[in-house]
C-alpha cells in the first residue's frame, strides 16, 4: 500500500510537468518529519533521547542474534551435509542444551527490559510539573487550557492552518509543513516540566509529538496524563495517532518551545487578546451581527461534520439545511449544543455564550431554513446552562 501510494504520487508528478502544471518539491519539515527518513525524529527531551537509545540497543540485539542464529543454521548446513559423508547424530536430548537455550534468552529479555523498564516508570512520573495544560481531542481539533503555572487560565483551539483548497487541487504548491500546521500553536518555555492531561469530547484521540518522545491517549470520560521537558528552541510538529474519523489526517499538532522570557511575553498578549475578545453575554446583538459571527463559527467548528452547504454526510451525520430540530423551537436546538446528543458532542465548554447564540442563529437564517423562532441571543445560552 505504501509502494502504491508513492508511486501514484511520483505519476501524478510526472503528469503535471507533462502538462506544464505546477509540481512542488518536498523538503524536511522543521520539528516534523523528513524526507526519506528511516530512523526516529531528532530527540530533544532527555526522555525521547532514552527512547532513541533504546530503539538503537534493540536493533543491534535483534541483529547480533539473527546473525548468530543463522550464522551457525548455515554452517551446520554447509559443513555437515550428507554430500560430505556426515551422519545425522543419534541422541535425542541433551541437557545442556537445554539449558542453554533456556537462560541465554532470559539473560537477554532481562538485559532489554531493565533499560525500557527505567524509560517507561520515568515516563509515568508526571509530579512536580512546572506547567500543567489540558490537552482536548475533539473532531477535528485541539483544545487547549492552561490549568497551572504561568499561563493559568489561558485557552484556545487548535487547528489545520492548510487552505481547503491546497488540500484538494493537486495542482497547487503545497508548502513544507503542509497538513502539519496549524493557526494556534502551543507554546511552552525550554527547559520546564510540561504536563499534558489528556481527555476527548467525542471519540478516542492521542496526543503525540515524537520529538518528544509523548504518545498519550485521549479518551472521553478519562484523564490521562504525560510529560514533556523540551531542552532544545523551536517548533516541534505531530500528530493525532488514533483513526479518529474521516479527517484523522487532518488533526496536526504544534508545539513552539521559546525562552522564559518569550514565554512571558506571549502570556502577557494572550491574556490580553483573551480580554478583548470576551463577550458579555447580557448584550443584546441585531440578526446580522450574530448572523456575521455565526458563520466564522460555523466554518471553524462545524462545517467539518454538517459541510459548508448543510447537507451532512448521509449515515454518519445529519443535515442542517431542513433540519426538524434548526427550523423548531430553539430550546431544542441550545439544549443539543450545550449538551450533546448522539454522534453530536457537547460545546457548552468549547463554545461562548455568544458563539453558540451566533452558530444558532447562522444556521436557522441559512439555506433553506426559515425557522419561525430565528435569532437567539447569549442570555438565552447562559441562562440554559444553568
């Protein structure tokens, strides 16, 4: 399969250039994977150093003993065959033998375990953190909250930065961090215990950066929790790494290690971008308003399921544009949204008040939807989570 891929890729190059259309050439991504690349990402916690280390010990092992095996199967194959007058043995069991085979692979299970056994219990040990930040898989995207440490009280989502339309016209450049960049990065200081609690909103994510030696799933319902400690500045690319649905492939991650320093800096902005972009939820918005802001939403969040035209994905997720629940009562349709129902997960803690007022509304003005109840305002949101 992988052969198969790569060779339709290199045929639709060729078709490309044959026809005078754009190709792009494809270089290392910084902080993410490289081109023919063979072996683990450069390690930059002393944890993913282990891991390396590990990963190399292992190989060597494996080869010492296929050349040992072998090398002796060989041997005995060449220099004892009957063309040469040998004579199979005649005993059937030998002691030492046995014993042999019996403890030189225990000595050898033994002498792989203790290193990866030190590795693992140290990649469990997630106390004493200097920062600790809640990691929310969700369908297709990141959340993120800074829960203690500087940055408490931070929070922002992360997404796929690629254009839709350089995702599907292959005749357009695609750049080096092409699918692995995103318009929120996370930003964590070198040199400082990072732990990532892991949890989902809706089905089984991972969170993994293998510059980091971190690999954690996020599962709804459960907490989960792993450490990073990155020594090294820059920015540092993963991926989700469970089949989390059909844009799996589309759910990047991004970790931007700065100085102490930088990394009060942009607390400072954040928290002051946070602050300008709070809503008051007493406000009272005209149709348009919410309409206008409804749409970002709605792109950003939703049309991902529900698609840019409100028809959904027939047996997986419903349309939008003649929806019962959009064109009824809208206490229905804030009570799905705040709380969930089916595939549909709950945004009561990914969403403002206002921006589910705004999506609400977006989508009962939108289409071919004339919903008789057609604005809601964030009061109305507010007032329903309690």
């Amino acid at each position: 399969m992988k052969y198969a891929k790569r060779l339709q890729s290199l045929t639709l190059g060729a078709m490309l250039l044959a026809a005078g259309l754009p190709s792009w050439a494809v270089v290392d991504s910084q902080g993410g994977p490289g081109v023919r690349q063979l072996n683990l990402q450069t390690p930059v916690t002393q944890i993913a150093q282990q891991i390396y280390s590990i990963h190399t010990l292992m190989l060597i092992i494996c080869l010492v003993i296929f050349v040992a095996v072998f090398g002796v199967m060989f041997y005995s194959i060449l220099k004892h065959r009957k063309s040469l007058g040998h004579k199979p043995a005649t005993f059937h069991e030998s002691t030492a033998v046995e014993i042999a085979w019996t403890v030189v692979p225990f000595l050898i299970v033994i002498g792989m375990a203790l290193p990866a056994t030190k590795t693992v219990v140290a990649m469990k040990d997630t106390s004493n953190a200097d920062i600790t930040i809640k990691a929310t898989g969700m369908q297709w995207k990141w959340g993120y909250d800074y829960l203690k440490g500087e940055g408490e009280g931070i929070n922002f989502l992360q997404t796929l930065a690629t254009p839709a339309a350089q995702v599907t016209d292959p005749t357009l450049v695609k750049n080096e961090n092409y699918l692995i960049e995103v318009d929120n990065e996370l930003v964590v200081p070198v040199n400082k215990k990072v732990r990532i609690v892991t949890t989902a909103n809706d089905v089984i994510h991972a969170w993994a950066v293998p510059s980091f030696g971190v690999k954690q799933d996020a599962i709804p319902g459960f907490v989960r929790d792993t450490w990073f400690k990155a020594e090294k500045i820059g920015t540092y690319r993963g991926q989700c790494s469970e089949l989390c649905g059909k844009d799996h492939a589309f759910m990047p991650i991004v970790v931007k290690v700065v100085s102490a320093d930088d990394y009060t800096k942009w607390v400072d902005g954040k928290k002051k971008e946070m602050a300008a972009l709070a809503d008051d939820p007493a406000k009272v918005w005209t149709i348009d308003e919410l309409k206008t802001r409804g749409e970002k939403v709605y792109t950003a969040n939703c049309a991902a399921c529900h698609q840019a035209t409100g028809k959904g994905v027939p047996g997986a997720f419903p349309a939008l544009d003649g929806s019962a629940v959009v064109n009824g009562p809208k206490d229905g349709q804030i009570n799905i949204l705040l709380n969930g129902k089916n595939a549909m997960p709950s945004w009561k803690a990914v969403l403002s008040d206002t921006e589910i007022a705004a999506v609400i509304t977006f989508t009962r003005n939108n289409w071919s939807n004339k919903a008789a109840e057609n604005i809601v305002q964030p009061a109305e949101v507010l007032a329903a989570r309690k």
